[in-house]
C-alpha cells in the first residue's frame, strides 16, 4: 500500500533531519553518528554544522521524496563505515558492559539498513557504474536492521529486571511488558532473516514501535529532555525511524530480487 511506503519513508527522513537540529543544540557531534566527539576545538566546529546540514539536507530530501535515491546510498555506505570504523573500535574496548555505546552501535547499524532500504524505493536505474555496484550492498539493509532488532530482544530478555524499570509508573506490570518486547523483537527479526511472513509481522512491528514511541520515548523526552544532552529526543526519532523502517520492509515483496520497493 502506498501509503504506508509513503509514511515510512517519512519517518526515517523526519529521524535524519532530526538528528542534524541537535546538533545545534548540544554540543558536538552526536554519539549516535561518531562516538567521544561531543568536545570540539571551536577552530574546528565547523565539522558539527557540516555534519548536521548533511543530515538535515538529506532528511529533508527524504521526507519531500525528491532525488533522495543516490544520497540515501551514499549514507548507507557511510553509516555502515561509521559503524565499522568509528563505532566498533571504540565498543570493542569498553565491552558489552558500556550500554550507550552498545546502543549507539546498534541503531547506526539499523539507520544504515533504512538508508540502504530507502535507497531502493521506486529507484531509476543507476547510469553511473560505481553507484550500480553500491546498489548492490541495498538487498542487505533489511538484514541490518534485523541484527539490531535480535540484539536488543536479546538484552530485553537478559537484562529483564533492569530494563523494566524504564517501563513508566503509569504502565502496569513492567516485567511482563518487558518480556513481551523482547519477544516481539526476537520473533520480528527471524522473519526477516527467514522470510517468513515478513510483510505481516513486520507491519504488526511497526504498528508496536509506534506505541513505543507514543508511550515511552516520548514520555521521557518531555519529562527529561536534558538527560544526556538530548538523548531522549534520540530515543523518540529513532524509534520512528525503526517504526518507518518496518513499514517499508512490510512492503517489500520477497519475489523482487533486485530488492527494489515499490509502490
């Protein structure tokens, strides 16, 4: 349904375009794009407006869905960089025990998936020859976001009792809910690593991240939106960009082996 690929699309635009607004309003580059870069010299700050015109412009093109094919690629190859060579050695180090870098290594992972995923929507045939064997790399970006989406029903599961806690006062039986996320999590990424039933799963995942995004992210972005210089306002784009990307996976049919979407 096109509507759906529409609104997908728009969410992870609104996501990217968000994450470049912070960065004039918190110091640094964010740690969700290039972790331990929140003390720049000033003589060098203009790396942080370059980074977020680049998100915001590249958002933007998303959102308005006007030439955002090539651009999309392009921030899936260097998100996928980023997590490679700027996320990975510095987690590797701290260890598992580091949460917030575990978290940022996931979600840069996933938002590469999106941009690859992106990418591919309606998409002309590339003329250029390296941008046609980037186009290559696009059919993996579903199962970027798949890896995200086991390793943190994983930590749901493992970690039940600490992460419940994050469940709001308001919201009964936290544990229970805990778990049940975590199921849903698990029980969404083997679909998409096995195909099965993935446009209906996949859309029942979207419909949970957005009550997410309504009941808990945006909950503590209101309550505490200085905690961590922003990362609540992390919390709620980024679940609408998981929430954007399982619609656009939902429309993805498994009998096109290009991996172009369609509408």
């Amino acid at each position: 349904m096109k509507h759906l690929l529409v609104t997908g699309r728009i969410f992870f635009g609104i996501c990217i375009a968000g994450i470049g607004v912070l960065h004039f309003f918190y110091p640094g580059i964010r740690p969700i794009i290039i972790p331990d870069l929140t003390n720049i010299p000033s003589g060098l700050y203009w790396i942080v407006y370059l980074t977020a015109l680049l998100l915001i412009t590249t958002g933007l093109l998303i959102i308005i869905g006007k030439k955002f094919h090539t651009i999309s690629l392009i921030m899936g190859v260097i998100f996928l960089a980023l997590f490679l060579f700027a996320h990975l050695p510095v987690f590797l180090p701290a260890g598992p025990e580091n949460r917030d870098l575990w978290i940022n290594l996931n979600k840069i992972l996933a938002l590469s998936g999106g941009f690859f995923l992106i990418s591919t929507i309606n998409a002309p045939r590339p003329g250029n020859p390296i941008l046609s064997s980037l186009y290559k790399l696009a059919p993996i970006g579903m199962y970027l976001f798949a890896i995200m989406l086991y390793n943190f029903s994983v930590a749901h599961i493992v970690s039940l009792s600490g992460l419940s806690t994050l469940v709001p006062k308001y919201i009964p039986f936290p544990k229970f809910w805990t778990f049940m996320g975590g199921i849903a999590l698990m029980g969404s990424a083997i679909s998409i690593f096995t195909r099965y039933k993935t446009e209906k799963i996949t859309l029942l995942l979207a419909a949970v991240l957005f009550i997410w995004l309504l009941s808990l992210h945006l909950y503590y972005a209101v309550r505490f939106p200085q905690w961590k210089e922003g990362e609540n306002f992390i919390g709620v784009i980024t679940c609408m960009a998981f929430c954007g990307i399982a619609l656009i996976i939902s429309q993805r049919r498994p009998e096109n082996n290009a991996g172009k979407i369609s509408s």
